[in-house]
C-alpha cells in the first residue's frame, strides 16, 4: 500500500501547533507516527515553497533509518 501524505513544514521554523491552526502536516508529526504505518512506501506531497528540494532531501535524511528508507519525496510537478 503507498500513502501520499502532505508535509508542508520541515523545520523548527513553524511549530506543529501552527502548521495544524493552518491545516497542514508537519514532518515531525508523521515522523512521531511511523511505528505505527505499515505501508511499505510513504509518498510525502504539498511541501511549502520555500523549501529548496535539497532542504527537502536533508529533512528527510534526518528521519530514523527504519522509516527514512520508505518515504519518498514528490518535489515537481505538484
């Protein structure tokens, strides 16, 4: 099963609190969710334009191993 998640906010730069007051996901949210998401990939959309793909591709290094290794990023095109 794939999922396609938003992740507008990568960063300490917006607390998940604002991110949500706006309807919108942050990374950290899903992140504090993956022992509990079974896909084996997880497609993250919807990121906030001020973030360059390679601010994109380093937030997502960052996530433990275990769950970096199934989520992909949808960086174009969207």
């Amino acid at each position: 099963m794939l999922n396609f998640i938003t992740s507008t906010f990568l960063d300490d730069s917006f607390s998940v609190e604002h991110t949500r007051q706006y309807g919108h996901t942050h990374l950290s949210e899903i992140a504090s969710q993956s022992d509990k998401l079974g896909n084996k990939a997880i497609l993250l959309i919807h990121f906030s334009a001020r973030y360059t793909t390679e601010e994109i591709d380093a937030a997502i290094n960052r996530l433990p191993p275990s769950f970096r290794s199934r989520v992909y990023a949808l960086k174009e095109g969207f």
